[in-house]
C-alpha cells in the first residue's frame, strides 16, 4: 500500500448490510476503509440494491472521508471514477460513475453524506466485480454486468483490488483540494464513454434523447437537443446509450 491516510485504518466485515452504511453510521477517522465479503443489503445509485457475489468473487469497499465542505460532495463520485479508471487497465467511466469494460458495467460508486452538527461527513463506495461468470448476471437480471474476469482482464482478489483502488484514490484526493476538478477533465474526458454519444436521459419518468457532448467544469454532462445546450447533474437523471447501457 502506497497509502498515507486511507486504509490506514481497516475494518474487514465477513458480513455486513451494507459497508456505506457501516461507515456512516459510526464513528470512524478519516480515512477508515471497510470492506466486506458479503452484503446483504447493499445499496446502488438512484435507490437501486447492489447485488451480492459468492464470497471473494467481487470487492466491497467504502472508505469515509471527514474534511470535505458540503460543495464538494458532488465532486467525489467523479473523482472516485477516475481512480478507478487509473485503478484497472482498459476501463471505461460511463457518466457520471460506471466502471466500465467492453461496454458492460463491471463496477459502481456509490457516495453518500451526512452533515451532523456542523461537520460534513462523506463516504464513498466501490463494488467492483472481480471474477463472477457471466451467468451470476443473467441469472441475476443484470444483462448489461459483467466482471473483470469474464471481460479477460487479470483476475484479482478482493484485498488486491483494493489496494490498487486506494493507491489511486489517495492521491486523486490530494490533486482534487489542491487543483480542484478542473485537473481530472483531461483524463475524465479521455476515459468516457458517453461524450459523442446519443443518449436517453430520464428525468422524472419522462425520457429526453440527446447527444452528450462534454463535461462541464462542475462534472455535468453538457447535452444537446433539438438546437439547445442543458446541463445534466448527476443524481438529477439515469443515462442510457440509444442503441445499448452506455
Ligand atoms: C451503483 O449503483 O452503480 C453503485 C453501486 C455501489 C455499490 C457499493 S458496494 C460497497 C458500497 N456499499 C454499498 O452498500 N454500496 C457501495
């Protein structure tokens, strides 16, 4: 581990609900990292479940972070994409954080909050699928997964795959309160797959077609439609390719 600060505190759980949840609902140093092998509730983007994997054939992972204004909240999914991407070779960010590979979704992040008496508390979590056949996602309705593995990339454990993640999460963490996310455009931009893409954006139910054309200086997706330019936040819409997931 190349780490200063995350995972100097580790917290290994055989099992827990979620390892968001167990982050944010104690009292843990900056930097705590928990992982599980097994979730039985874990928690997706937009209210979704997070599915679970037979033990050591996925990673679960969240690490809590105590010093961030609440204005840098939004941020964070973003950065913890990129440290993915740099994480494992031959990923792809589907906008605003799916990891992906070959056009399948081989992991998410999931960052939550909490603000309690005046002090903001943010926790980032990764489940990244590591080694599951492919039938794991047909048989769980996940037509559009696939793990790293199964996509031909190294197969990992999940404690290696961690350390790979936390080597670069740290540091992105470093650039981002000097830099801010104006440094992560280059790459961010570079690594995602969505830009130049015609995409479904749905928004309360109702679904917007549009090509995304950029990202913003804030991390939105910059859409255009019908002679018009919007700005997408992530959290505000799910994104769908027209022809496909990304
Ligand atoms: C997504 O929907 O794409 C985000 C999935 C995030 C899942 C991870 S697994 C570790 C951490 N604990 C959770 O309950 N969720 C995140």
């Amino acid at each position: 581990m190349r780490t200063a600060l995350c995972g100097k505190n580790w917290i290994h759980l055989e099992k827990t609900d979620s390892t968001n949840r167990f982050l944010l609902d104690g009292d843990f140093p900056e930097g705590t990292v928990a992982t599980a092998d097994l979730q039985t509730k874990g928690r997706g983007r937009q209210g979704k479940s997070w599915v679970c994997a037979p033990c050591g054939q996925a990673l679960y992972l969240s690490v809590i972070f105590r010093s961030f204004n609440a204005g840098d909240f939004g941020f964070l999914p973003l950065i913890c994409a990129v440290a993915a991407a740099k994480a494992y070779g031959g990923t792809m960010i589907k906008w605003p954080n799916d990891i992906l590979v070959n056009e399948k979704k081989v992991g998410g992040i999931l960052c939550e909050s909490k603000i309690l008496g005046g002090s903001a508390v943010a926790v980032c979590g990764i489940g990244l699928n590591l080694s599951q056949p492919q039938e794991f996602f047909a048989d769980n309705n996940l037509p559009w997964a696939a793990s790293l593995f199964s996509c031909g990339k190294d197969l990992l454990t999940p404690k290696h795959a961690a350390v790979l993640f936390l080597n670069e999460l740290e540091p992105c963490i470093t650039t981002y309160r000097l830099s801010g996310f104006g440094s992560f455009l280059p790459f961010y931009r570079d690594r995602c797959v969505t830009l130049g893409r015609k995409v479904v954006l749905e928004r309360c139910g109702r679904a917007v077609t549009a090509t995304a054309c950029d990202i913003g200086e804030k991390g939105e997706l910059v859409c255009e439609s019908g002679g018009e330019t919007f700005f997408v936040t992530a959290g505000e819409v799910s994104v769908r390719g027209l022809y496909g997931y990304a």
